[in-house]
C-alpha cells in the first residue's frame, strides 16, 4: 500500500483504518512531500519530492494465460522540467523485494512507459 | 482492492452476438485447444489435418480480459506478449490478428462466429492482417486496447477489446498433440 506524505506533517494514507479507500487521484499534488510504499507495516521505499516533481505510480502486474500465476511490480517515481527537458527517476520494486532504479524509461515490459494521468503529466 | 481478471473466449452464437463466454481458467490445461470447431473443450477432437500441399487453419479464437474484480481507480496500459520461441514444431504458425474487434460491457460488435477453417485474414470482417504471436515479447508486446469509456477498465464486468488468434498447420508439419504454449497479460493498475 502507499502513504502520500503532505508538507504540514498530515498524510493520506491508500487504505483508512475503517478500510475505507482513498484513491491515487485524491493525492494533493501541490501538498506532496514524500511518497511512501508499505508491505506488512513495513516500509519499502521513502521516496522525497521537491516542488515541481510530478509523482508516477503504478502497480504493473503481468498474468500467465495458462497457469494464471500473476506477478506484480510496483513502479513509483517522479519526473519533472528542467530546463524545458524532461528528467525522471523511477524505482522498480519487485514482488522479490529487490528495488532497481532507472533513469529512463525504455521498451522492456517492466521498464516501458505507463500512460500519463493527467495528474501526472508535465506542464510545458 | 486489487482488480482480478479472467480471460474469456467469446464462441457460438451470431456475428455480433457470442453465444457462449467462456472463463479460459476454469479449462485444461491446456486452457484453449486450437482445432477445426468452434467451441471451448479441450479433447483429441476436430484436429487441423495437415495438407498434403498448402496450408490448413484452425478455427480463430476471439479471446479477451474481463474484470472480475474493480480495481480502486483504474487499469490500462494492456499488453500482450509471448516467449519469443515456438516450440509447437515445424510447419506450424501461431498468428495474432493485426486489427482488436471491439469488445467491451456494453458491446459484442467486434465478434465474428467462426464457421469454416478459412484463415482470419480478410474472413474476420475485423482483420485485415497478422502478426505472428512470437514476435511479440516481453521487450516488443502488442498493445491489447480497451474501448470501455476513457479506455479504462475501472468496474466489474468490463473488457479489453477481442485479440483474435489462430494456428496454422503446413505441408511440413507432423502429427500429433504438441507442446503448449504461454502467453503473457500485462496491466497497470492503480
């Protein structure tokens, strides 16, 4: 699960203690300091943004047509303008635990790029 | 919550109207059986004859994901891809049409009955064109499209668009029941 830290110390939280839903979109942008992804209480990744780093996040989850075994990768990173180029920074935890940071996104499956919320999407 | 999918195979029926959806998983293995009939079972039955010049078809499959399970916000990004290797001997082709017939919650109209083992090439009204599936990897993957609104998938019942498949069998091919083959689903989900 993730915990969508905001710059006055109050943080918003995927799931309530009443196991309400809180949803990615609600996540205040302008608010955001730090992007936290859990598992079991722990955490994984802590990950800090500045103003004007636009946070990506997605669960990538890949399904074998026969067996059904499905595996699941999360991809939580940001990116962002400087001068008038696009910079990102993307971390890849896998379902293993082990984390990989890229900078790019590339063509491979577990690499290529998701498609952009609007949210999510640089301004020019 | 985390979202669940099934895949289906659409069979039976009209043109635009499948008579029979079908939840591939609860089948085999193998979980789809290539043959000259168009209906789920997977037996020994209707086999592709191999010709003694030319090339024989079997029935085209029209397969899809269906949420079983909403994901909190949204899925997307959907792709399709194989091992890169056929492994069902010489002689024998796996192809993917080119063209994703619609398919989604609210429509069938992408479905086409398979009646006769004619290639889907141009007998599909939907597919004027194939790509063999293995040429599709995990670095090169077919984008699968979803025509529901937004092209999200965010509620139960909702669908990707049909990928139609189907198997070729040349002159060279031998007899036999052959290896099976994976393919892989991918999603993002939010």
């Amino acid at each position: 699960m993730w915990k969508a830290v905001y710059e006055d110390g109050t943080f918003l939280p995927q799931y309530n203690e009443d196991n309400s839903t809180n949803k990615y979109p609600d996540i205040n942008r302008s608010k955001l300091v730090c992007f936290i992804i859990l598992k079991d209480g722990k955490v994984l990744l802590k990950m800090n943004l500045s103003k004007g780093q636009r946070l990506i996040y997605r669960k990538r989850i890949r399904k074998n047509s026969r067996t059904g075994v499905t595996d699941v990768t999360i991809l939580v990173g940001w990116q962002m303008l400087i001068k008038g180029v696009s910079v990102k920074h993307i971390h890849l935890i896998f379902s293993d635990g082990s984390i990989e940071t890229i900078p790019n996104w590339s063509g491979d499956r577990l690499y290529s790029s998701p498609n952009f919320m609007e949210c999510e999407k640089l301004n020019g | 919550m985390t979202a669940e999918f099934s895949v289906m195979f659409d069979f039976g029926g009209s043109d635009g109207s499948p008579g029979t959806e079908q939840d591939i998983s609860s089948l085999g293995p193998p979980n789809l059986r290539y043959k000259q009939a168009d209906n789920a079972t997977i037996d020994t039955n209707n086999p592709v004859p191999i010709p003694s010049s030319g090339t024989n078809y079997s029935y085209w499959k029209q397969v899809y994901l269906k949420c079983t399970t909403a994901p909190d916000t949204q899925v997307d990004n959907v792709k399709l891809y194989s091992d890169g290797t056929n492994s069902l001997s010489t002689g024998i082709n796996f192809y993917v049409g080119d063209e994703l017939p619609t398919k989604n919650s609210g429509s069938d109209t992408g479905y086409e009955i398979c009646d006769s083992a004619v290639t889907m090439v141009s007998n599909h009204s939907g597919i004027t064109a194939q790509t063999d599936v293995f040429s599709y990897t995990s670095g090169s993957s077919k984008t699968i499209s979803i025509s529901e609104s937004g092209s999200i998938i965010d509620a139960v019942g909702e669908t990707t668009n049909y990928i139609v498949l189907q198997m070729s069998v040349a002159d060279t091919a031998s007899t036999g029941d052959k290896t099976n083959e994976d393919l892989t689903y991918q999603y993002d989900e939010i």
